[in-house]
C-alpha cells in the first residue's frame, strides 16, 4: 500500500524532470560570474532609481507650469484718489509750461471747435466748412509729424536721427493725405482721427523724449481735434436723416 501511495503521490512526470535549473556556481570558482551578475544587478537599480527621479522632477515641472497658467492675473484697480492725484499733476505741469507754448497751442484749436459750433449756431451742415476743418487737421497732422524731424536733427537732442525717430513720424502726413482723397467727409475724418492717434502715440510711448509737459499739453490738444471731428460727423449725420420739406 505504502510504495503504491508514494507512487502516485511523490511521483514526478517525465517533463519535469527534464526541466533543469539553472544553478548559480559555487563561491570562489567563477568569481568573474559574480561580480558580472552584481554589477548587471546594481546597474539595473540604479536605472530604475533614475527613472523614479526623473518622473518625480517632471511631475513637479508639470504641476508648476500648470499652476502658471491657469493662474488668475489679479489686476490691481486704481483709486479715485490716485486718478485724481494725477490728474492734478497733470494739470500742474500745464500750468507750468511756457506760456507761449500753451497760447499758440490753444489758439491752433479755434478752428476745429469754431467750425461746429457755426454750424449748430446756424441749424445746417456745410460741406465747406467740414472739408475746411479736415484739410486744416491734414495739416495740424502734418505738422506734428514733421516735428519731430526738427526735435531729432539737432546735435545735443536726446533723440537720434534715426529710422525710429525720422521714418515713423512720415506716418501721420500720410494718413492726413489719405484722408483729403475720400469724397465722403465721414471717411476722411474717420482717417484723420487715426493719423492723430497715431502721432499722439508716438510721442507719449514710442518715442518718450518730449518733456512731460508737452506730453500733457499734446493729450489735451488731440482730445479736442478728435471731439470737434466727431462733433462734426454726428452733425452730417443728423443732418442727413432730417426729412427734405
């Protein structure tokens, strides 16, 4: 009973036994096989180490740059008193300017604003008197333009008779000439608002070698070129969809 139990018990088949394991050699015969299978080992860890190391580093670069952008700017909003704090500043250095620069200046606005109000005054649009005041702003326009060549060319100026100073200033003429070839006075009046953004902008943040009082002094004048243009148009306008008697 015993050995037939042991048969069918401990009995290994045929394929297992042919199955043969490798086996390591034996300490201190094949010292060369050992210390290839260490380093093979020691290797391998340190790959896989790496590998951790450097997916931890990505995944923080990661969270970094995404936290970047997907974060909300906080603008910081200005108080009534700091606008009002500036606006007197400004007002300040207007005041301090020369008087000859600010009275030429001031008088240079009468046509643009006398134009308007003569034709509110008399209750009718002019063709005239509108193409009158945008040859008189292709003009204003142009001077502002060419000012700056004359503030350039001198010798001790702080600004340099270069392409920055000498070729963006031709900006403004040309959009003034553009603005006398259309035959609505709508669209050369919409054109010459851009040339005097235009050359308002080069001389507050392009080009920021004007003194600070003429900087103030050109925002005031712009202002008042660009609503008397506007009075103007809305004026057309109005008139236009009066009915005929």
């Amino acid at each position: 009973m015993f050995p037939l139990v042991q048969r069918c018990c401990f009995h290994t088949p045929a394929q297992l036994r042919k199955l043969t394991i490798p086996r390591l050699p034996p300490y201190g015969k094949n010292k060369t096989t050992c210390s290839s299978l260490g380093l093979h080992h020691l290797q391998r860890g340190v790959h896989l180490i790496s590998r951790a190391s450097s997916l931890n580093l990505a995944s923080v670069y990661a969270t970094k740059l995404r936290a970047f952008h997907t974060s909300v700017p906080s603008f910081k909003k200005k108080t009534p008193k700091e606008s009002e704090t500036k606006l007197q500043q400004s007002m300040g250095l207007l005041k301090d300017s020369p008087k000859p620069a600010v009275y030429i200046s001031l008088a240079g606005l009468i046509p643009f604003v006398a134009i308007p109000l003569a034709m509110v005054t008399q209750g009718t649009y002019c063709p005239q008197l509108a193409f009158a005041q945008l040859t008189y702003g292709a003009v204003t326009a142009s001077f502002l333009g060419g000012m700056r060549w004359g503030f350039a060319l001198p010798e001790n100026s702080p600004a340099k008779p270069d392409w920055l100073n000498l070729a963006n200033s031709t900006v403004p003429p040309l959009f003034a000439w553009q603005a006398l070839l259309f035959k609505d006075i709508t669209h050369g009046a919409l054109m010459l608002i851009m040339a005097l953004g235009i050359a308002l902008h080069y001389d507050l943040s392009l080009l920021p070698t004007y003194p600070r009082w003429f900087k103030v002094l050109r925002v005031v004048g712009t202002l008042v070129m660009v609503l008397s243009l506007l009075a103007t148009m809305a004026f057309k306008t109005a008139s236009e969809q009066q009915p005929c008697d």
